[in-house]
C-alpha cells in the first residue's frame, strides 16, 4: 500500500490579457488515502492578500508529514489578475479596476427548480442526491459559461475556479483584512465545529448567498436541506465551507501561517482527515457574534487618523476608539482633534489601512453583543 | 405680478475630504409660476460624465426664456470627490476609489411597513396620502443619517441629494455611457410620457428598486400604488423619474445639450410647466426594448479592439461587430484576429471606451428585440 | 537563391510579474536579401498607445509582398505590464503605477570615457569604429545589468529591449499622443530623409539624450560624430532613429495603419530596403518646428472643457483654441467660460484625453514658428 | 514689550479643482522676537506622509511655551490634491496622477546669469547680497508664473509654496518613508549642525539641484557661495535647507512626533531662536553615509516578500535581507523562495510597504560605507 502522500500540480486558464498572456493558476492536487473527504483551499482571490499562500504551503507541510485521508485541492494565488494588479505601491487587488465589482462577489449561485428537484428526489439516498445535485451545479455553471454574450473577466475566473471547488465537500477559501487580527466567517449551521480553527474572532452567518465563494458552496446545499425539511424529508448540510481572514493585507508572517494551518489540521481531523489529536495547538480565546451584530465604524469627517483600539482586545462603550486630528486647524482656535467612540461595549476586528481619510471611510469593524464561540 | 423667474444658489455640503475641506454642490433653484410641479435635475453624479452640466445650463436658457410653472432644482457637478478623482489622464469618477462601490448605488430605499401605512390611509385623499409618505420618506433617511456608527461616503453623498430630491414630483438623473449613443431608462409605468424626451434609444425598466436615483424615487410610489391596489383603492404613481443618459463621457457637446434640453423641455410641456408647443426639436426615430433584452457583451478574449458597429445602426445577427486583433501573434501562423458577432438582431447603444481589453471585459451594449418607443 | 522573405518569432522575457508569470514581448525577425541595414521597430511601449502594432502588420505585409534587403527586427506589444494594467475603463501604460516613471525614460546612455574611444580609433575605418562602438554600447548595458544590487522595473525592461535595438542602425518607435494628429521626432542631422514618411506635423530635435529609445540610439552615435570632428575626422552618424506618434491612444484603424506602414516603407527605401518607387503614399503637407518651439499650453484654471482648434489646422494668435466651462456658477452671475488664446500663431498636434481638467492640466500641445519639412 | 507670541492662520490659494473648489493650504505664521532668523517649515506634500503634520503641530507647542526669536511659516498639509487622492485604500500622493511627475520634484531653480551677478555684487556687503539675490529668486518666479502658456498642476502648486519658502533663512521640509525609520538629508556644507536634529540615519548630499524643495532653497545659495569663492570673495552659504523624512507614510504618531520637534527646537537653538538648552532630547546614536552609498536594492524576481533585515540595524554582507516567495510552485519541485543578500554592510533605512513585488520593485534602501555624523 502506498504510504507516501502523492501531490502534483497543474494550471487553470481563468482568463486573458489584453496582451494575449493567458491569467494562470496553479492547481496542487493531494491524493490522500481513501476514505476521506474532498477538500478545497483557496488563498489570495484579493490581490493584496497574500498570508493565505502562506498557510497553504505550511499546510502542505503537514500533508507530507503525515498521510491524511481524502483528496485535497490547494489553489494558492488565485487572482492572477488581482495579485499583478498594482496601483502606487499597493495592490490594488480587492476589485475590477475597470468595474470597481469585487473579485469575491462574483461566484454562481441560483435556486431556481429547486423544489422540482426535492420532490424527484424524495426517497433517494444521501449519495444518490449528492451526486445528483453535484451534476446539477455543474450544469447550471456549464450553461453559464456557453453564453453567446459571454460572461465578465470576473466571473470568467470565478465560475473556472467554482468548477473546481464544488466538487469538494470542504471548501476554505483564505483571505486577510486590511490592519487585522485573524477572524472566520462561520454559517451557522457549522457552528459546533468552527472552534477547531482556534481563530479569535468569529462571526457567525445566516446561510443565504452574498456572492462570496464560502456562500456558493454551502448556501445551495443548506438551501437543499431546508427544502428537504419543509417536504419531511431529513438530509443534513452536506458540504462545509469557511472564509478564514488570517491577518493583515500586503504582509508575510510565515510563523503564523504554520500555526493557522495547524489550526485548519485540526478542524479537518473532526472531518476525518486525520486521527484526532495528530495536530496540537495552543488553545486562544475564541468570541464571536452573529453578522447583525458584526459593525463597521464610519468616519464622521475627514482627517487624519490615530487608531486607538488595539485589535482583538475589548473595548467600552464611551471610550474613544480614534482620534481624528484637523491639521487644517493649526494655528486657529478650533479644537485640534475629534474623538470617536462607540454605543455598546466592543471588540475591533480591523481597521483602515490608511491614515488619512474621508468622512464616511470604514475605520473599524467590531464584533458587538459578543459570547463564547 | 411678477413676470420673471426667480434663480438662486446656495452651496449642499455632501462630505469632508481628508484635508478638511467641504465637498460641495452647488444647488440652482428655480422659482415659476404657481402651479407647476416640483421637478428635480441632477447631473454628473459620476464624475467623467460631465455633458449633463451642460444641459442644464441649456435648460436654465429655457427657463429664462420663458417663466415656467413650478419649483424647479437643478443640481449640477453632483459628486465633488468624483469629479476631482483623476486616475491617469481620465476621471476615476464612477465608484468609489477605496471601495469600488459604484456612486450611483447608494441611495436609500425601504418599503418596510408598507403595508401598515397603506392601511391608515386607505381612505385619505390623495394630498394627504402624497404628504404623509414623503414625510415618512424623510424620517427614513433622517434615520439613517442619525446611526451612532456612521454613514459611508457614498451614502453620505447620496443621502444629502435624496433629501432634496425627494421633495420632488419629477426626477430627472443625466449620465452618460463611455463612447455611447443618446439613451433612456423608463419606468414601465411612464411609457406613455417618454417619447417627448426625443432620445433615440429607450430601455423599459420594470419598476424595482436598483439602488439608482430614479429607481429610489419612483420605486417607492410604485410600490404604494401597488399596495393601494392589492387594498382595492387606486392611486396613480405621483413621481416621475427617468435617468438620462446623454452622449459619451469625458466630453462636452454644447449644441447637443441645447437640443437635449429642449426635449426635457417637451417632456415637461405635458407635466405642466409650458403651454405644449413651447419647445420646438427635430423628432428622432426612438427604438426600445425591455431592460431584460439591453443586453452586454463580454470579449471572449483578451486583444485590441477594432468596433465595427457604428452606434445607433441596427445590425443583423451574424453580422461581426467587433474584431479583437492578437498583435502578440505577429510572424505566427495563426489567425491575426477573432470576430465577435451576436445570436439575434440587435442595436448597439455604447461601446467600451478603449480598444485594449482582457478577457470579459464589457464590449458593447444592445438593445434587442426592439420596437418603436 | 531564397526569393520568399524568412519571418520567424521568438519570446523576450523582460521581466516577471508578483505572481511569477514572466513578462513577454514578441520578437519578430524578418531575414530580408543581404545587402541592407538592420532595422529595430518597436510599438506600444506605452500601454494605451496601440495603433503601432497595427502599423507593424501592415508593414510585416509590405515584406511579405516584396523581399526586402536588410534584416528587420519588429517587436510589436512592447510592454506587457503597461498594456495589461488597467485604471477605470482605461489603460494606465504610460508610466509605472508605482513609481510614476514613464517608461520611455529609462534607458541606457552614458558619454563616459568617449574621448578615449575616440583618440583610439582615430585612423580605425567606419566598420570597425561601428563594430567596437556597439561592443562598448554592449558591455556599458551588460555591467548594469550585472549590479549587485538589481535594477528597476522599467531599468529592466528597456534595458533588454534596447540590447535587441543597439544592433541595429535604423530604429523607429512607434508611439501615439493622447487625442492626436500624427506627428514625428526628427534628430536635427536625419532633417532630409523626415519627409519620406509622409507624416503632417514634424518637431525637429537636437540630438542630447533625454531617456527615450530614440535619443538612448541616435545620441551616441551622433555624440561620436561630434567628437571625432573635434579631432579633425568626419564620421557621419552611423545611426538613424526617429519616433512616429501615429494618431490617438486607446484607437486601432487599421486603414491608417496601411498607409503609414507605407510611409515607413518609402523612408526604408532610401535606406537601401527597397527601390525607391516601391511604396506609393498621397503626399501630405509636412509643417515642422524646433523642439523649442513645440509648445504645450496649461489650463489657467480647473473646469470642463470644449477643445474649439481642430488638430492640425493652424489658428492664428488670439483666437480661442478652448472654452473651460464653470458649471458650479450655474445660476449666479459670473461668466459661465474662460476662453483660452495663444500668444502666437500655431498648429495644434494633440490635445488632453479628458474634457474634466484641474488648473495646470495640459489641455494642448502645438507647433510654432513652422515652417515647411 | 511683547511676551507671548503671536500666531496667526491665512489660506493659500495652490490651484484650482475641476469641480472649481480652490486647492488651499493652511500658513501659520508665528511671530517671534526680533533678532531671530526666518524659518519655512512645510508637512505632507507627499499625500501618504501625514506624520510631519502631527511635528508642525507639537512645534507650535514649543512656540507657545517659550516664545522664540524670528519668525516661523509652519505650512502643514501642503498639498491638497495629493492628500486627497485616494487609489483603493491608500493615499496616491506621491506623484500627479495624470503625468507620474513627482510633486516634490518641480521646484524652480536657474543658474543663469548668476556670474554677472557675482560681478555686479563682489563689492557689496552681505546684507546687500542677500536681499538682491532674494530679489532675483522671487523675479525668475514671477516670470515663468507670468508665462502665457500657463504652468503644470505641480508646477503651479510648487512656485506658489515656493514664493513663501524663498523668503527663509531655513526650510525644513518634512516627508516620510514607506515602511522607514527615521532619516535626514543633509547638504554638505551644513554637515556640522545636523547632529542636533537627533535623527537616526543620515544622508549627506551634494548641494546640487535635483527638483526637490530643499536643493531649491539650498542649491543657488551654495552655487552663489561657490561662484564668489571662484572670484576671490568669501561669502558663506546663507540659506539651510533639509528634508527630514520622519517614519513610515500612513501612520500617525503624535509621541513620536513631539520628540522630532524637541529635535528641530535644538537644532533651532544653534540657529539663534531660542537659548541652547531649552528642548531636552535623549541622544540617539547618528549614523551617516555619502548620498552615492545610500543604495536602493532592487527585487531580482517577482514573487512575495518576507522582509529580514529590521530597519535602523547594521546588518552584514551576504547576509539574507528579503526571502521572495514563490507560491505559485507549490507542490513542484523547485525552491520556494529566492534568498537575497548584500554586497556591502548596511543599514536598513525604508522597505516597500508591499509583501507583493514585480522583478525590480524597490525593496529596500539601506546607508552603506557609514560613519558617525
């Protein structure tokens, strides 16, 4: 029996230059042992947000130190056009350029004839309708994709990149904040299992579509769950999917990324990828919120801003979060700064990346109403 | 009696840039006769699409010319930080340069407790009913401009210009496409008034809410009409709202936007503000077709663009309307060029506004299925 | 004997993008009958400027149709990271996103050590001064390449590109202006051959070193002319390089790239590549100015402009060449306009992309003080 | 007599906006005693480098608490256009968006007829001298102001700040790195007093002129000193001019910021403003190199950057400094990462604020060949 771990890569046309270049990306396949599930990882669909390939290759680390089960497809540097994308020194990989639409809110997602396909297939079994509704996303990205109009360079990539990642029954799609301290979006229905990650900060999701790749994963199957539900029929969510943000944009911190991928190691050890226990992590305090309570602070003027909130530790509410200095102001009268503060007590997530804002730029995102994960 | 119309201008505050100053607009307003509607004009929201300034200077020529009835506010130069936005030699003008959120997408609209409302006027007249929904319009967005977390900047903006439109019957928007044909939006329900206008191409809207200026203000009359209805009582939507889109961006054209006032001129003979037959204009052949058949197209590969279909001409299916030139092949053996032609009859409308694309990028846009407007 | 003209392709990789992908530019060898020069001619070194590589098909044609004597290198798409980076709808190809630079600023020149070149090939003939000269040329390229510590990105670019461009003794680059009638560099010393190529409005250069690829290959050599006249030989400048601005960015049309590829044919003919007669072109008139004289006109305030001077028709002193509009005066009592005039006669050759300017903008660029090619 | 001093805040007109809106900066104007010398301080003309704002503010501080001699112009926020142009998060303020031209390298400065100058003045006495030759500056200013053919957008902002700095006997000139420690230019000849500053790492230049607002204040005045030693006459450099680069851009540090005034406040002491002894500073160690070895390196290859070295820290020849990572060959069998390393020992100055670099991106900047200042 083979006991090595076999990995081999290939590359994904998700688009075109204007210069002809093909937009490439590699695609690492892990064949595991059998038995266990079909996972998919992805890292840095912004182009700015680097750490995930990171984590990807300490996580590869851990595949050649021991043979997990499943099949594994890792996806780093997802964005080819994002990550080649600069403006001034940054990375100006969040959005089209063109269009100002995110690179993440592209992915296909419909739930027309759903219940047709509930009721045709009431009393097949759990694999039966995996199978069957599998084949019925990849008809439905297949049929976009033949347009006679054609699709946009966003959606180009995405559906390329979904063809791979709905086949999958784990998909961890890996992305930064801006200034940020690691946090995960979790739906709901995969609450239970989300400690695993040993990730501070959680946000806890309704299970509808946004147009992100962790929404067009779990969304059509907990969509299919519910339907099932209404018909009397038991079928639980069958694929698991995550958004994990591992810290800050346009930064590089490889001791973290081996710690975050041992934090992945574990969740998928309850997954069945590996013995339990096969991966040790220093346990962290885990909070979370659900996403209503998920908020982000708007400048009330323009300025130039010192951030007073350390990420990640609690903060009252009253106490002032940001000073807003008014340079402009030298040498008058007026009051030389702006104090901003919050309405409810509060953990900062992240915050702006820039220190020189306008009225109404984010300056901070909070978890609010908080508990234990 | 006073014969000659009253103008004045004061300055809106819809912002604060980083650097202290107030991002201003100017906001003309026009007093008329008594009886007249409330008409409200608002320009270059995006901030390459400068023609529609134009326009309602020409405009203004109108009302100077001959007093008309009503209350008339124009609003040019609508989006400062916009405006100002370079971004090479063009203006970065239509979303945000921070977050890519198109400007035009921000404006409020909530249709919560309609029906409650609805309810407690059933038999109120119609005045009445007018008043207290924009009443209730204004205590929405006061609202939201009170949170205790802010607003975004484009929300910002957008709410300060809804405050003044809102307290208006008629809402004109004027944009313009990239390199494009004169073209308008219509509500379903406005059909009948939209030939005046004298703009050749049209697209038929149905009446939902996009996030648009127009749609934000006839969305929510069109929803109380059609609630009013469900309820047995008839009330006839009380708003208009077109948006306008007037020739390509990045360009003036004084003599056009003489013309193109004169048709708003028209369109506002048959709302009451001139006797009919004031404004003279040359009729056009106006096309339309339904907003689900304006349809994109997206290159199917990365090239430099050779449009071959003139703008406004119809073209047959099959029929190439752009050839994409793959230079990198040069002293190759394979074809120089590929040909893009669509599945049915079609009139293009604009087309992207540089000849050096990526893979799905927008090419053209098409009205489809076309009838006289 | 080879009748049929050898054309074959290889890649150049001139540098490598974040995401590992190599930039690459096509290189075309044309193998013409013996006899003739060599011959460099590069398009689209900047990003938006595209019509050159259309020039350069059509040319390749005119091989194809008749063997030429000489060798030809073309090398179309020039600049694969400014042609694939986009800003808004728009090219940003004209300097690096990151650090502002053109790209057509940042090759090689240095006059070091030239007198000792000179007084040790005092009595050398022409064939050997050339030889050594381009092997000096070699290894000054060489040694900066081989820095410890690195080069820049543009550095690393022209740097290649200009190894492939110093062995040849013609080089021609093909740019074009922003909105642009079709203009020409002409070196002082090349004045009499200018008028071959057919191209309307010419500025006449002194022959110093300013970074571009043109002056990075005529000016050492006619810096070598110099200096040897100095010591009393006469050697002619061994090398012609001109740079052919053939109408506006972000445009292809290919019927005007015909005939300006015919126009290089013409020029090519008296260089020895084929007969003269060869390329039949309808003569244009050829209006040229000084360097000095070639005049760029700044907007005296911000506003949106309309451009009233047809480009490359003379307007006369003090006639208007463009109206800067103000529309946030709308409704005040300021004038609307600033009218812009010229303090001399002149022949406008370009004007600004956009029609929204900042105080300072370059609204046009014009010969004066012209005079017959 | 008077004993507090007397500050005051006017606005100066720099440009002017598309939208019409006045480009302004703020100029405070602080009136000393008499007897001291006349200082220009100016923050921020680099949009992203905020932080010299935060120094200006601290050192009117000092002005309050112990009323100086001479008077201080304190210019914070020096260019608006560039504070408020944001590219995605960050501030693209560096350089014109349009043209890529630096802002801080359009100052003005001639040489010409400075010989007949020195003729004119061999006799005069040093009073005469300085006032004439002040009376030069501002006339060649006025000229090229007064050209019919307007100025750039840079230009017009850097002549108007320029006209108020020509007017000093010292300009300091506050910037930022990207990621940085803190660091001073230093003109040769004012090598002695720029200890006091109490920065870091230093840079001594030639006092050529290169663009940049100090070498415009310092370079006529040295070349002025230079031409009357050529003529027999002493006269010593009569202007001080530095550029005090003080932290990273996008960043805010008011603590950091109150000891770089107590810096400039000693440095002013030896200058005449106030008794020596007055700001109590912790000396910090002074390294110092020639501006010929202060060394950009630049990235060798594309890929992700591990930053090694930590600023302000001797770091060892061949010793790595940057890892460049290559995810895109996970899984093959190549090595992950490229290791780079120095010539020469080093001092880490700035890194790029990217982890995301093309082949040639400017990693670092590093003083090699130091010595104490």
């Amino acid at each position: 029996m083979l006991r090595t771990v076999v990995i081999s890569q290939t590359l994904l046309e998700v688009g075109q230059q204007p210069n002809g270049e093909p937009a490439q990306v590699p695609v690492i396949t892990v064949e595991g042992a059998p038995g266990g599930p079909n996972v998919y990882l992805q890292a840095n669909l912004h182009g700015a947000e680097i750490q995930g390939n990171a984590v990807l290759a300490a996580f590869l680390e851990l595949c050649r130190a021991q043979r997990p089960k499943g099949t594994f497809t890792l996806v780093p540097m997802a964005n080819p056009i994002g990550i080649n994308q600069k403006s001034g020194e940054f990375t100006l990989g969040r959005f089209d350029p063109i269009s100002g639409e995110n690179w993440n809110r592209q992915y296909h997602f419909s739930n027309a004839d759903l219940d047709a396909f509930c009721q045709a297939h009431l009393n097949s079994d759990e694999t039966t309708i995996a199978a069957a509704f599998r084949e019925r996303l990849r008809a439905q990205i297949a049929q976009r994709q033949a347009s006679p109009w054609g699709l946009k360079t966003g959606q180009t990539m995405a559906l390329r990149l979904q063809q791979l990642a709905l086949e999958a029954d784990i998909v961890l799609d890996l992305h930064t904040g801006p200034i940020s301290d690691r946090h995960l979006y979790v739906p709901e229905y995969a609450r239970a299992r989300a400690h695993h990650f040993n990730i501070p900060l959680n946000i806890l999701m309704p299970s509808d579509f946004g147009g992100a790749l962790d929404e067009a994963h779990f969304s059509p199957w907990w969509q299919l769950s519910q339907r099932f539900a209404e018909l009397g029929r038991t079928l639980e969510v069958l694929v698991d999917a995550f958004t994990l943000e591992l810290g800050p944009q346009e930064h590089l911190d490889p001791a973290q990324a081996g710690r975050d991928a041992l934090g992945i190691g574990r969740y998928l050890e309850v997954m069945g990828c590996w013995p339990e226990g096969t991966h040790q992590v220093e346990e962290e305090i885990q909070h979370a919120c659900q996403l209503a309570d998920y908020k982000a602070l708007y400048s009330p003027c323009g300025g130039q801003i010192e951030y007073l909130a350390p990420l990640g530790q609690p903060v009252k509410a009253g106490v002032p979060v940001a000073r807003i200095w008014h340079y402009e102001r030298l040498g008058q009268d007026k009051p030389m700064f702006t104090e901003v503060s919050l309405p409810c007590d509060a953990i900062p997530v992240l915050h702006f990346a820039s220190a020189n804002v306008q009225e109404g730029t984010e300056l901070y995102k909070f978890l609010t109403h908080t508990f234990a994960l």
